[in-house]
C-alpha cells in the first residue's frame, strides 16, 4: 500500500461529502478535501451551491412531521393490513 495522502476528490465522493457538510457529519480533512475540489470543479460549486439554499429554505420553514413513535404505530398497522389482504 502506498502511503501517499490523497488530496484528488472524484466529483461523487465530493457531492458526498457535500451532503455530510451539511449536516455537520464531515471530518476536518474531508472539509478541506471538497474545498480544493469546488475551486476547480464548477458542476461541484453549483451543487453545493444549491445545497445550501436547501438547507436554509428547510430551515425557514415550519414543517411538521411525524415523531419516531407515530411512525412505528403507522408501520405496524400497514404491515398487518398488508398481511390481512395477502391471506384474502
């Protein structure tokens, strides 16, 4: 194995990290990594681009979703009704 570092970022591992920048999950290296890619990759610049404003528009808004234990109620019924119809 080689001991090199690897600073090139392919454009889908760069998108990767993108996502996980965003959600507060990507390491330092990584961070810097897609910064050395988006000075040089215009189709990654405008993906991150738009991931940003996403992000805010997400943020502004007040949507309401479901909690975990709603969303498991919901499974189990429609589990037992799939099995229901199944055995019909």
């Amino acid at each position: 194995m080689s001991n090199k570092i690897k600073i090139v970022l392919p454009c889908q591992e760069a998108n990767h990290v993108c996502d996980k920048s965003q959600y507060k999950n990507a390491s330092l290296w990584e961070k810097v990594k897609l910064n050395l890619h988006l000075i040089y990759c215009r189709a990654c610049r405008k993906y991150s681009k738009n991931n940003a404003k996403l992000t805010k528009v997400m943020r502004k808004s007040n949507i309401e979703y479901l909690d975990k234990k709603c969303k498991e109620q919901m499974k189990s019924e429609l589990d037992k009704a799939i099995k229901e119809t199944s055995i019909n």
